[in-house]
C-alpha cells in the first residue's frame, strides 16, 4: 500500500519560497498512470488543488496559482517537490501531497476538490506564513 509522507519547514516568511517534499513508499512515482498532487487548505476553508507531476514527468498547475507554482521529482529518492514563490499570509494552510489513478483537469480558475477525488493522501503539514 502507498504511503505518502510531507516534510519542510512549517513557518515561512512574506516573500520567500515554501520548499515542501512528498516521501513515497510502497510504489514508485514514475508507475503508469499515476498522478502525483499537492493540495493545501486554508484554515475555514475547502481542499484547494496546487497542481501536480505525472508519472511521466509531465507537469499541470491550477490557473490560480501557475505563476507561483513549481513542481518538481527525485526519481532516485522517491520524492516530489512543491515550490511557492513569493508567498503572503493568505498562502498560510494545512499542505498534503496526493495520488490520483487519472488526470486531473481544473476547469476553473481556483481549484477545489474533495478528498474522495483522490486515492492516497499524506497526513498534511501546517505552514504559517509570518515575519
């Protein structure tokens, strides 16, 4: 069974970059047809869908945030990577990384989606973004 774990630091300063790692085991990222997601919730807020990187390598991000966004793997080491540039304390949230079996398409510009759109999920990490 997969399991997904999220690591980084959990307090980011205005303007800099939030650097999150998704630790894979029991399955390997680069499997057919595996969709690999990071999806954060505000606090009172509703599961917001980043983006993702495909067992390809392949890479989509929501509309509302591809500016900002970069997704990136370390197929030695199992691991996918979210990077947030110049983040604000509305980018403040629970962060989890994901596993989907097919694609995913955004047809919006915010991203919501529910926790059954998914079939694995790490535990989540709080990242507060504070000076």
């Amino acid at each position: 069974q997969v399991q997904l774990q999220e690591s980084g630091p959990g307090l980011v300063k205005p303007s800099q970059t939030l650097s999150l790692t998704c630790t894979v085991s029991g399955g390997s990222i680069t499997t057919n047809y595996y969709y690999w997601s990071w999806i954060r919730q505000p606090p009172g807020k509703g599961l917001e869908w980043i983006g993702y990187i495909a067992y390809s390598g392949s890479t989509y991000y929501s509309p509302s945030l591809k500016s900002r966004t970069s997704i990136s793997r370390d197929t030695s080491k199992n691991q996918f990577t979210l990077q947030l540039s110049s983040v604000t304390p509305e980018d403040t949230a629970v962060y989890y990384c994901a596993r989907r079996g097919t694609d995913y398409y955004c047809s919006g510009y915010v991203c919501y989606v529910s926790k059954a759109d998914f079939g694995s999920w790490g535990q989540g990490t709080q990242v507060t973004v504070s000076s």
